[in-house]
C-alpha cells in the first residue's frame, strides 16, 4: 500500500451514535406557520486514543484544536449533501451540544430514518496542522491519556465539518475523519510519517535480495553450462578413440593397410552406418580353405616322387 498518497478512508473515524431528538419550535416563517426543526447531539470523540486499521493508534490533541461555529453538517462528507448544521464544545473531548437538521431533503431523511430505528453514526472532519510520530517504546500523554508508541499524534486540528454516517459503531475507528491536507512534523512533503522511509527501505532490501537471487541464479546457469559443454567435449573424443579402434580393427581384418586418409569415410559415418559397413564387408571377405596349405604340402611330395622315378628310368 503507497502510504505517502492515503486513500479516504484513512482519514475517517466513526465517533458514537447521536441523539436525535423530537421537533422543536423555534419561530415563524412568511405564512405563519412554526417552523419545526428538529435537534441532535452526540459525542465526536472521546479524547482518548483510538486504534485504526490504516494509522494504527492515534490520538487528536484537543488542546490545539478549532472549529468553525457553527459547524456544517454533512451526509458521508458529501459537500452536495448538506443536513444540517452544530455548536461543537471542545475540551477534554468533542461534543455535539447543539445540532439542528435542516427541513430539506438530508435533513428529513436523516430524521426520519433515525425515527425508524436507523443507527446513524458521526463523523468528524479535522484537517491537522502537523502529524506527530511516537516511536515504539516512547509514551506521551494527550488530553489526559497516555498514549503509548507505536502511534500518531494530530495536533494544530481545524474542523470543518461533521458528517453523519450509515456505518456501525466501530471502537477501533471511533471519532473523527480527517482530511488529506495535513503533514507530518518535521517532513512537510509527507503527510505519513509512519514510515515511507521505513517502506523504502524495505523496498531496497528486496530489490537487493532479488538482485542477489537473480545473480547466484545466472551463476549457476553459467556452471551448469560449462559442465555440460565439457561433459560433451569428453564424450565427443571418447567416441572417436572408440571408431578410431573399431577402424583399425576392421582394417586388420580385411588385410587392408591402416592410414589416417584411408581412415577418415570411416571416421565420418553415423554409428548405425559404419556398423553395417563394418558387418558387410567382413562378411565378403574370402575365405582361404583350411586344407590350402596341407594340399599344397602333398602335392609337392607327389611331384617330388615323380620326378625321382623319371630320373632312374
């Protein structure tokens, strides 16, 4: 989540159910007529530290804060719906002493479904001046409460409006809504101290992690492939000694004398083809009969004995 751009609802605290009470006189209009409005009060926020999903904890000094008087009142902080209007007391909390409902749409559905049983919740609008942070560990006491780090302090607060909501009673988001203009003390280009550096920081360690990861992987992509190539170098050479023997084998068989250029056709083969090759040609070679030599012995006896004779005839 990019905290240092805040979404709306982080700037929003829902603060108790008002008590809105039954129609009221209070004058005459051109016909005559009394005009009816009708009344509410409540508290916008206790003055105590309030726990939040987006801020954590946070407290609103009181001691530095305004409001306009009287205070507009809204429908969901909606500027085009506008319900009435409030005398707001400011002192060790926020109190709706006198609210009055305007006899206009917002007002009457505000009323009316208020009389039907409707929980209708408050808002209020507090643009802060400065955005305190308390670190972890660190106390500090704000409209009579301590408050205890991790947290944030809003002090210097303006309310411009108080708003009515649908939203249910929500202790962990009770009491006021504030607006997107404030800045944190000592960083005025920010306006959430909690820490974009911390966010940054951790965003740098990732990126270093994955720098990190990224390198040792391209590392050992790179080992991996040098083995591989050497792997298939040495099997390359121990392939060719392995032909080189099979050719010097074959050629010895046939009778053929062995040279490196009487060599190489046989060199360049597929495995398949020089195996048949190799099988063919043993297989036609001729055949010497056993008997040649013992034939030949005989025969050269024979001879021998006949050219005796002829002598001593």
């Amino acid at each position: 989540m990019d905290k240092t751009k805040h979404p709306e609802s982080a700037y929003r605290f829902d603060a108790c159910r008002p008590e809105i009470t039954s129609f009221a006189m209070d004058g005459e209009n051109n016909d005559g007529k009394k005009n009816r409005k009708r009344k509410f009060r409540g508290t916008a926020y206790s003055g105590q530290p309030l726990r939040h999903p987006y801020w954590g904890v946070v407290a609103f000094d009181l001691s530095t804060t305004e409001a306009n008087d009287p205070t507009p009142v809204l429908v969901d902080h909606d500027r085009a719906k506008r319900a009435g209007f409030a005398t707001l007391s400011i002192g060790s909390s926020i109190q709706i002493e006198d609210g009055t409902l305007l006899d206009n749409e917002q007002g009457q559905a505000i009323a009316a479904e208020s009389d039907a049983g409707f929980p209708w919740q408050m808002s209020v609008h507090i643009e802060p001046g400065s955005i305190e942070h308390i670190e972890s560990g660190v106390t500090a006491e704000v409209n009579g409460h301590t408050v205890q780090g991790p947290a944030y302090i809003f002090r210097n607060n303006l309310i411009r409006e108080v708003s009515f909501t649908p939203t249910g009673v929500d202790h962990n988001t009770s009491a006021a809504a504030m607006s997107a203009g404030a800045t944190a003390a000592g960083n005025p280009e920010s306006t959430h101290p909690e820490d974009s550096n911390m966010e940054l920081e951790e965003l740098k360690q990732q990126i270093n992690d994955l720098k990190a990861s990224l390198e040792q992987a391209q590392n050992e992509a790179k080992a991996a492939a040098e083995r591989a190539e050497k792997a298939e170098q040495e099997l390359a050479t121990m392939r060719r000694k392995a032909r080189l023997s099979a050719v010097k084998d074959l050629f010895s068989a046939l009778g053929r004398e062995f040279s490196e250029e009487a060599a190489k056709p046989y060199m360049e083969m597929s495995d398949e083809m020089f195996a048949a090759v190799a099988r063919d040609m043993k297989a036609a070679k001729p055949r010497v009969p056993e008997n040649l030599f013992h034939a030949e012995a005989t025969d050269g006896e024979a001879q021998k004995g006949n050219a005796e004779m002829l002598i001593n005839a």
